[in-house]
C-alpha cells in the first residue's frame, strides 16, 4: 500500500500537472469506486463543469478544492490505486475506474488493479469528515508540532502492544506504514517486538526523529520501488534502493553484517537487525 512519501508524491504530480484543468468529462467505469453518497451519479455531478484548485494531503488521503464553490474531490489509494496522465485518446486497460477529460481532450485515468481505492466529492459547504469520516480517525502528521516524544510518551503510556504494531495505527500517526515503521525503528536503534509503553522519552524522540528524517528521505526519492506504486508519469521511486532493513530479510546488515531477520508481527512482515535493535 502506498505510504505518505508515496501519496505525497502523486499529491506534488497532481498539483504540478492539474492547474488550471478544467473538468469537462467523468466516466465512473467501477461505480463502487466512488464511496460518497449520492455514488456515481452525484460524484459525476459535482465534478463535471469544475476547475481542479489546490491539493492538499492528510494522511494517506488526497483531496483538491473544486472551484469555484464547487466542493472538494477526496481520493483514498488504498493498495493498487494510481493516476496515469494521457495527453491523447486511448484505450484503457480493464483495471480502470475513473477517468476525468478536460476541454483538450487530456485525460486524467485512475487505474487500481486491486479495486479498493476510493474518491468521494464533498458538496459546498459540507464538512469534509462527515463525508471523508476516515479523516476523524486519524492522528497527528508526523511533520507537524503535535507529533513529539512527549505525545508518543502519552499516547503509548501502560501500553503492551509492540511498537511496531503502534506505528501502523493511524490514529497514532498518520501516513506511516509497513516500510518505514522497520526503517524508522531500525535507524532509532529500537527492536520491533518492543512494548509501546516500556519504551522511555529518550527512546521515543530518537524514534520520532528518525520516522521523520526517513520519509523526508523517502519523498525527495519519489517514494518507493516497492509494490505497485507509479507516479503520474509511470515511474516508481528510488528509495527501496536505499532501504536498510525492508525486504533484506536474509542479507547482511548495511551497518554491522548481522543477518537481518524477517518475521510475522501483526500480519505484517518485519524486517530488522538482532545486533543493531537489541
């Protein structure tokens, strides 16, 4: 599933690639793509006839303000989920769920090969969390003030679960994921199975400061190489070839040439060094 460098960078391609694109077009080709009330019809509706203003990010979702007045288009890539740009007519291929056109003929086609990806359109005027309500779940970015060691000492307070379990919850954190939750621990020094709650305020900040130092990283590199993440432009990113532990269960340590180990935690594979998190 794309994490928040990879949802970044399609929210950076759309805003780059989307000025001034004026909606003349929408064809739902999955109607359960579109998870709003009123389905494809009232998303067809809302859409059609507006400009596509400013993106913004919250989490792993995207959204763009429609203007004028003309409400806010929410978009969720779940697994698979991708916009592909198409300066000429052609045919798509069968994973495709929603395509936009503007008055040039330009098209925007979003392709999502696992079909769990979901856009919603929110009316003027209308909260985006009573219609987007994931977004009420979510905790703080990790980018922002609000996220800090003493938050992190609050929140996992008593806490048995492992961390890394904890720094998949996006009511904890929002944005981050399976990737960099090894790559963060594994730069904190922190071992994975680890209880959320014995972890002490010195811990954590290293902690907080690598999850952020590692998805700044990950969005200057576009993203990852791993799974089926694209860019607008069809092009993965460049940070899998940088990874420390993820997906290097088996190989030697970059740091110590211990053998990383890869393990279930949570349903998730894990990946980290024995001697590095100890």
């Amino acid at each position: 599933m794309p994490e928040l460098p990879e949802v970044e960078t399609v929210r950076r391609g759309l805003a780059d690639r989307l000025v001034d694109f004026k909606i003349a077009q929408v064809e739902v080709c999955r109607p359960r793509a579109i998870a709003s009330l009123g389905g494809p019809d009232e998303f067809v509706t809302g859409l059609c006839g507006t400009t596509v203003g400013q993106w913004q990010r919250r989490g792993k979702y995207l959204m763009a303000a429609l203007e004028p007045e003309g409400g806010v288009w929410g978009v969720h890539l779940r697994m698979t989920g991708q916009f592909q740009w198409h300066e000429q007519s052609s045919e798509p291929c069968k994973h495709t769920r929603v395509r936009l056109w503007n008055s040039k003929e330009q098209e925007l086609r979003f392709v999502d090969v696992r079909s769990f990806g979901e856009m919603w359109w929110v009316p003027p005027g209308q909260a985006i969390e009573e219609v987007i309500t994931g977004l009420t779940r979510l905790g703080p970015e990790p980018f922002s003030a609000d996220f800090s060691a003493s938050y992190l000492k609050q929140k996992l307070k008593g806490s048995s679960r492992p961390i890394k379990t904890a720094l998949l919850d996006q009511a904890l954190v929002a944005g981050a994921g399976n990737i960099y939750a090894d790559e963060s621990l594994f730069a904190s020094g922190i071992a994975p199975f680890t209880p959320a709650g014995q972890l002490n305020l010195q811990q954590l900040e290293r902690l907080r400061d690598a999850l952020v130092n590692v998805l700044t990283i990950s969005i200057g590199a576009g993203g990852t190489t791993f799974s089926d993440f694209r860019d607008l432009e069809g092009v993965n990113g460049n940070y899998g070839g940088q990874a420390w532990v993820y997906r290097r269960g088996g190989e030697p340590c970059r740091s110590c040439g211990t053998t990383i180990q890869r393990e279930k935690l949570s349903g998730r594979s894990t990946h980290w060094c024995p001697t590095c998190q100890s």
